[in-house]
C-alpha cells in the first residue's frame, strides 16, 4: 500500500467519508489501525480543519471589507478568536446566499472577495513600496562567544602570535545564531528529516522533542549532546549531517577512526609549534555561526597516546553546559563559550566510550532500516528508472548485512553504467 492509500484511509475511517480511491473495506482488510497511522490521521484532520477555518474567516472578513485594513483584521480576529468553526462555516453560507440574491453581479460573493482580496494586497504591498525598500524578515539573533581587548592591529612580530590575535578578534566578532526559532520550523524541519530516514523514528522523535523544549526556552535551535548508537552503514552519520544541512546550522564532521590525540578537538597549547585552536573553534570563526551541528564520526574507534591524551577526556568539558560557557581554550589562553554547539556522536559500541561521557549524554539506538522502509529506500537510492529486479537483489543484500554505504556505491556505479556512452 502506498502512504497516499494510507492517509486516505485515515481520513475515511476519522472523517466518516464514504469517497476515497480505494475501497475502504479493501484497506481494513490490509491495514490495521497502527498508532502510528492514528497519529497521521489525526494531524492531518487537525492541519485539514485550521487550514478550513482559517479559510473560512478569511472570505468573511473580505466580504465585509471596506477599505480599511485595520477594520478587516479586527474582524478576522473575531472571527478566529471568539467564534467556533461551526459558526463561522454558519455565517460564511448565509453570507453567500445573501450577496448572490442580488442582481448587481458586483454583489456576488465570487466577485466580491475577489475585488476584496485584490484590494487589500495592494494596499498592503505596494503602498510606501519605495520609501520602505527594505525586508520584513526579522534580523538573525547575535551572540557573542569570546571577549577580545587587544589592539585592532596586534604590534606582534611573530606569524604565529599574529595569527592567534587575528582569530581572537574574529571570535569577539557577533556570531548568528542560526536554524529555526520557532516550534512549526521544527516540526518541518524534523518531517522532513523523518521522510528521508523512517526507520529512525524513535532517534529522531528524542531530538524532535528537545529540539522544540529548546526553542520554546531560549528561542534559539541546538540539541543536548548525543551519541547514536548503531551498526555500521544504518544511516547515523548521514542522519547527523543532515540535522546540520537541513536546519541550517552548518555542519563539521570530524573522523575520529585511529585519532591519537586531542588536538583536532580540543587544539593544542600554544606553546607548542604545531598549536591550533581546534576544529570546532576554527569552524565557528570560518562560517560565524555560534551553534553549528559537530559530527563525531566513529569515537568508539579512537586511538589513545600518552603524549596527545584521549579525545573522548578532552570533549568532557565541552559536553557539560556550566564549563562549555567559558571553556577554557589551550590555544588562545582565553575562555570561549562553546555551550550553543549541538554535539552528535555517532558509534557502533558504546562500550568503548568513557562513562562520564555516557553520563554527559543521551544515547539513542539506531537499527537498519527493515520491511517497507527498506524497499523505499532502496527505490529511493537507486532511482525510479532502475529495474525493479536490480532493486529486488539490492534489497536481499541488504537485508544479508550489506550497509547503505554500499547502497550508495552501488547507486553510484548504476547511474555511471546508464550515462556511459554506448559503442556502436
């Protein structure tokens, strides 16, 4: 059965309707009421009924408009505040019997709110169009994460010591806040991330919750720290970085297979020749955002030196919210507020982390995708115009233990094979 056909039943079997495509005995007889398909049913009624009603007190205030932009938002603040739906759909038909009872087909409730509607856009987009000249978009949220006095031209003679004055100032520099700010763009946003991968369902409902807790508290997107948890190729990573690409916040993936040290997390002393600020740093100063998405890929297959120490310790202090505020940096010597970055760590064993990580985080398990969401995906990955046998095989491979990393590979070569020239 295909989602449309499920939706449709949905609404049949909540609505009451008689039409749709498909015969709804037929669907009973294929599908049970799962909850999840009770829970898309129900939010489509609830998007069906405001989109109605939000309709609704739309055409009765744009009947009764006069020219006055001010009369007509009052009235549809009534409309949608005081009265119920059942009211309004009660007074929006005895509105229309009584306008096309008239003769004057300038009367006619079609034409009114057309002419109405007309109206009342152009007075509100092209009056003081040229004196405006500016967006109505709202300015993006401004942080700042480092504090920097020294001089607006550093009297160092030393490349490195310039280049470390140099990224302080960038740092002290506002950084934007980026992703959404409200709880609808997180619901888009984590729908949309849910179609791509719904066999994830239950990772992403977690981050889907924390994600709206977060903006309704401090208006701004970011995550608690997390590690997720899963077999190798199951779609973790991607889902990680998708997170990042999607919302808007940047990005960084760091491979952590066979890292001996710290250094690419945290940085290095200053002291040292080969001193850096570390990547999270450096990322924040390239892009200027404060809160980008950092992708730990593969932590649990870390190494461990006793010169460049362990990357999982350094990350503690990062992790917890009161010492990332003022974390202390070994490379600028200056504390830099790191707690708006949103840490996803992505391992096939979680035994292999230290317990005071685990005990900073919220490890979510990630499965392989099985049943309908396998052969979706495989459609997905491969494209439409792939024989359906190629797709079948790919599909049992899978499920024999191939990763959707090699899913990917294949998908690669496939679209290589059909855009080969072809020898005559």
């Amino acid at each position: 059965m295909t989602a449309r056909e499920v939706k449709q039943y949905g609404i049949h079997w909540l609505f009451g309707w008689s039409r749709v495509t498909a015969s709804p005995e037929t669907l009973r007889g294929e599908l049970a009421l799962t909850p999840q398909m009770m829970r898309l049913a129900w939010t489509h009624r609830r998007e069906v009924e405001l989109r109605c009603w939000h309709e609704v007190a739309t055409r009765l205030a744009l009947m009764f408009y006069n020219g006055d932009p001010a009369k007509y938002a009052e009235y549809l603040d009534i409309v949608t505040r005081e009265w119920s739906f059942a009211q309004a759909a009660r007074a929006l038909h005895s509105a229309r019997e009584a306008s096309n009872k008239s003769s004057n087909p300038h009367v006619k409730f079609r034409e009114a709110v057309r002419r109405h509607r007309s109206a009342l856009h152009e007075t509100l987009f092209t009056k003081d169009e040229a004196a405006s000249g500016s967006e109505t978009t709202s300015a993006p949220k401004l942080v700042r994460i480092h504090d920097f006095t020294g001089p607006a031209q550093t009297t160092a003679t030393h490349e490195k010591a310039r280049s470390r004055a140099a990224l302080r100032k960038v740092l002290a520099e506002p950084k934007k806040i980026a992703g959404p700010t409200t709880r609808h763009a997180c619901d888009e946003l984590f729908a949309d991330l849910y179609a791509e991968s719904p066999w994830l369902a239950p990772a992403l409902t977690y981050l889907w919750r924390a994600a709206i807790a977060r903006v309704e508290q401090s208006g701004s997107f970011g995550l608690l720290p997390v590690v997720l948890s899963g077999p190798p190729g199951c779609g973790k990573t991607h889902l990680a970085e998708r997170i990042g690409k999607l919302s808007g916040c940047v990005p960084l993936r760091v491979d952590m297979t066979g890292a001996t040290s710290s250094f690419a997390i945290a940085g290095a002393d200053y002291m040292w020749s080969t001193s850096g600020p570390g990547r999270p740093i450096q990322h924040i100063a390239d892009h200027g955002i404060a809160n980008p998405v950092v992708v730990l890929d593969e932590l649990d297959k870390r190494g461990i030196s006793t010169n460049g120490g362990d990357a999982a310790d350094a990350l503690l202090p990062m992790l917890e919210p009161t010492t990332s505020e003022a974390y202390q940096s070994p490379y600028l010597e200056a504390p830099v507020n790191l707690s708006h970055i949103s840490w996803i760590i992505c391992v096939n064993d979680i035994s292999h982390l230290p317990q005071p990580m685990l005990d900073r985080s919220r490890v979510l398990t990630c499965d392989m995708p099985q049943g309908a969401h396998l052969s979706a995906l495989v459609r997905r990955v491969l494209g439409e115009e792939v024989d359906p046998q190629v797709v079948e095989l790919a599909t049992k491979a899978v499920k024999r233990g191939r990763s959707l990393r090699w899913l990917r590979r294949l998908s690669v070569q496939l679209q290589a094979a059909l855009d080969a020239p072809m020898l005559m």
